[in-house]
C-alpha cells in the first residue's frame, strides 16, 4: 500500500508569505503528527492530529496552525514566513494516538528567503 | 523536562565493525523510546522501539536495551555494513499526554558512515 505523501517536495518562499504543507497519510491511518528539522535545533514536534481535532502541540509560535479533514489528510499552515522558518518538515501517521511513529512522509523541504 | 542526548558524530567505521551509539534520556514516568533512522534525502524510518523497562528493541541486527536504572537506549550492532550508513535518532515518547505517542522528542542525530 502507498506510503505517507507529503507534497510539495520542495518550497521556496519569501519572508512575509504564507505556506500550506499537505500530508496523506497511509490508507487506514488516521493520526497524523508533524515535526520540523532544522540543522540548528534537529527535530522538534509541532502538532498532531486525530479525528479532525489536535491532541498535542509543541512549542511553535501561532503563526503554525495545522488541520486535519474527514479523510485524515492534513494540512499545515505557517503565515507570515521567517528566515528561520526555512526547514524538512515530516510527518508521519499512525492508526491512532497510542500507536508508535513508524511511517514518516519524504518530508517538504521550505527555504524562505 | 523531557529530553535526550546522544553522542557526537560523525562516527566513522570500517565494514563488519562493532557499532555503539550511545542514548540517554530524561523524562518523568515511564516514557516509550524509539531509534529511527534516515537515510540521505529520505525521511525517518522506524527502527527499534521499546515501551517498558528491560524490553530489548531489535530490528536488522541492530539492538537497543531500556535500561531505567541508568536512563539508556544505547543502540549496538555486532557487524556494520556500509549500508547502514545513515543518521540515527534516538527519542522518546512521554507518557503524560493522553497516551498519544506522536509527540516525539529527539536528540540530536549521530551521523555513521560505514567504509568498505
């Protein structure tokens, strides 16, 4: 079966502009967690998802919002682009909340400039 | 808080070499932990997991051992081939978030490249 699907690959933006990521998750999964990887900071939790409604969120600023639509595919949201925002951001699925993270996306890779 | 360190890459080693990369962690209760691996231009791939103390996680000849007493998840392999040659993250999963296990915290990364 097809694996998590993360699109787009690859982002370019500029400071100030606003960026949706989209996540599908394994056919049957229905949590879906994201994660940023930075060469600074490595990776760290942003949000996850769970019938439509977020469980947990890390600690990001507001201007990363996220969703998740009837079909377990998500969406992230960063408004209002930083440099620093630049980043590989993952996400992976799971049947449920409890289940371990076995299935992470190629991942999106954001530059902002 | 929650947290886990890992040892410093890059490690280099020579084919069919002994592997350590060495994990520990800070977390209250009892947190499941996990080593992923990615390779270059990839995502994270599960690796091993163990969610209780003394639980050994193995996958691939590789071994990781949660050892509470000394809050560890060292990861080992007996014989390295240069396919293993990836970035290896060890992390942890706490227990007191409504049993959810994707808020992830992880280390750093140890980058291991594997000589023929």
């Amino acid at each position: 079966k097809a694996g998590v699907t993360q699109t787009p690959r690859y982002l370019i933006k500029t400071r100030g502009q606003q960026v949706t990521l989209s996540c599908s998750p394994i056919s049957g999964h229905r949590s879906v967690s994201w994660y940023q990887q930075t060469p600074g900071q490595g990776l760290q939790f942003l949000f996850e998802y769970f019938s439509e409604t977020q469980r947990n969120k890390g600690n990001f600023p507001g201007r990363f919002s996220g969703r998740q639509f009837s079909n377990s595919r998500s969406e992230m949201n960063v408004s209002t682009l930083e440099l620093g925002d630049s980043a590989l951001y993952l996400c992976a699925s799971s049947l449920d909340p409890g289940a371990p993270r076995e299935y992470f996306g190629p991942g999106t890779r954001l530059l902002v400039l | 808080g929650n947290s886990v360190t890992q040892m410093e890459g890059p490690v280099t080693l020579s084919e069919e070499a002994f592997l350590t990369i060495n994990c520990t962690y800070t977390a209250t209760g009892y947190p499941s932990l996990f080593w992923y691996v990615q390779y270059p231009g990839e995502g994270l791939q599960l690796l091993l997991k163990a969610t209780k103390a003394d639980d050994k996680g193995s996958n691939k000849g590789f071994e990781a051992t949660y050892r509470k007493e000394t809050t560890s998840f060292h990861l080992e392999k007996g014989s390295v081939q240069v396919s293993d040659s990836a970035v290896y993250f060890c992390a942890l999963s706490p227990m007191n978030y409504g049993g959810s296990q994707g808020n992830l915290i992880f280390g750093k990364g140890t980058k291991l490249s594997v000589k023929p």
